[in-house]
C-alpha cells in the first residue's frame, strides 16, 4: 500500500510540476538553443525571456545559461535528451542577472559544476528576492533555489570538455554588466554572446557602461564567428550582433553632440528620441533609460 501510495504521489507531483514546453533549434549540429520571448518576465511567460544553449560535447552536453528557474532547467534538459540522451558534464553561467542562472539549482542537486565569473562574489545580490521570486508564478518558480557557480573565474579560460574546445572570455571592462563572458566554439564557430547581443527587442544599459559594450562588441567580432547566438533575440547569422553595435554606436553619438551643445539630461533624453528603433520590442520602457544612463557616463569624457 506504502508502496503505491508513493507511487500516485509521484505521478501527481510529475503531472503538477510546471513545464515549460520549450523547444530547442538547431545552430549547427553540436549546438540547440531555446529562445525566449522579447517581453519584461510576468506570470504568463514565467520568466521564458532569456536564451540559452546545449553544446554536444560527444560525452555529454555543455549547458550555457540554466535560465529563470528549476522548471526551466529541467523542461530543457528534457527537451534535449528527446534529441540525444547525453548526461549534462558542464554548466556555465556567463553574468549575473537571474533569467541566466536560476536553473542552477537543478544540477547542482545533482552534483554538476557551475562556473561563472567571480563577478557572482561581488555583485550576485542573494539577500533580496531574485526578479523571477517576485514576478513569475509560484508555480513556475517551485523548487527554485537561487545558487552560485560552484566554480569563479577571474580571467579568459580554455577549456576541453569531451570532443569541444570552448574559449570562455570575459569582456576587458563593464558592458552590460561589471563582467560578460562569452564562450567561443572555434570547431562550429558559433559564439555564444549573452547579453553583449540583444536583437527583436531593445538592449538595455542601465548599470553597464555604452562604452565598455562597443568595445566588448568590437572585441568579439574578431573571432570571426559564423553564427552568433545573442541572450535575448532569435537571430543568430554572422550579423546578429548589428543592430545592438548601431543602436549603442548612433546612441553615444547623439548623446555627445548633445552634451556638446550643452544640453541638460533631461533635454538630451527627448532630443535623443532615435525613433527608427521603436519597431523593436521594449522601445517604450527601455530607451529613455539608456540614454539617461549613457549620458551619466558620457558626461564625464
């Protein structure tokens, strides 16, 4: 009777744990990723908002990014073993904001390696609830325990995981955040860019630095990548880095002309309107910020 019992609860917990339904698409042939929508994280798309990437490695699979929660981590990981049933040997979170890494939980449990930047040591905030505790669902968040890489880094690294070389490499000063690491496939030559590269919806700056992002952008471009997978946006051709390059590079422009002509923030924010990018999603609350937030660092150039 024990013995049934625990099995019906089972059942029933399987059947109630929140699933995703994420679908993976093929980069190349050793690399899937799962692709969010280009929208602010609610309890409708559960934090489903950011994306992130299998790399097969022969031996198993290299994880980028675990996403906004347990639910998340595990509905991918469940999609890719329908495509190939490869234990996970690697985790890596490349920054700091909690769409990336709150899936960590789910292997860590089981005993897998994280590693990030030791960015995680200084600026991971763990005393406050995360974003994702505040605004997706409990549902969606259930099992959900925020936890850090078990391994930082502070510099470029190589590493060899199964038939994969990966170039981890973080960017030389803040960008979109203090440190973003990018990891590099020379084989496939696919980088995975994170939030250095945002396309369908606008990148936002606030607590980076425009400066640091088109040097961290000009940096990556020399690795002369043939498919470029951003942290938010479903392009993923060799340009898909350009309009986030455009959108910073016109953006810090205007702000120092106008700072030039000695124009108030508040005066530059509606001078700087950039109105052909209010096609892209996220226009409306996210680009008075970015110009409020570059003009803070321009002005002192």
């Amino acid at each position: 009777m024990k013995t049934l019992l625990g099995t019906l609860l089972l059942a029933v917990t399987s059947l109630s744990a929140y699933d995703y339904a994420l679908k993976p698409v093929r980069i190349t042939s050793d690399v899937h990723c799962f692709f969010g929508k280009p929208e602010i994280m609610d309890k409708t798309n559960n934090g489903n908002i950011v994306n992130s990437c299998y790399i097969d490695a022969g031996e198993g699979y290299v994880v980028v990014d675990t996403g906004p929660s347990y639910a998340y981590a595990e509905s991918a990981y469940n999609a890719m073993k329908k495509i190939k049933s490869l234990p996970v040997k690697l985790v890596i979170n490349t920054h700091i904001h909690d769409d990336h890494w709150l899936g960590n939980n789910y292997f860590t449990e089981q005993g897998i390696k994280v590693l990030g930047s030791d960015d995680f040591k200084i600026n991971a905030d763990m005393r406050e609830p995360t974003r994702m505790q505040t605004y997706i669902s409990r549902e969606a968040y259930a099992s959900t325990k925020p936890t850090l890489p078990t391994e930082m880094i502070s510099s470029d690294t190589n590493l060899t995981i199964g038939n994969q070389k990966l170039q981890l490499i973080i960017a030389k000063n803040k960008a979109h955040t203090a440190k973003d690491m990018v990891v590099f496939l020379p084989k496939s030559k696919v980088l995975i860019a994170a939030d250095l590269v945002f396309n369908d919806r606008l990148p936002s700056v606030r607590g980076g630095d425009i400066n640091g992002w088109i040097a961290a952008l000009d940096d990556v471009d020399k690795l002369g990548a043939t498919h470029i997978v951003g942290g938010h946006g479903n392009r993923t051709d060799k340009g898909a880095a350009a309009m986030t390059r455009e959108y910073f590079t016109q953006m810090r422009t205007e702000i120092r002309s106008a700072i030039a002509e000695g124009l108030s923030i508040d005066d530059t924010i509606k001078k700087v309107s950039m109105e052909s990018y209010k096609k892209y999603k996220l226009y409306e609350g996210t680009h008075r910020h970015n110009v409020e937030a570059s003009y803070r660092i321009l002005e002192w150039e």
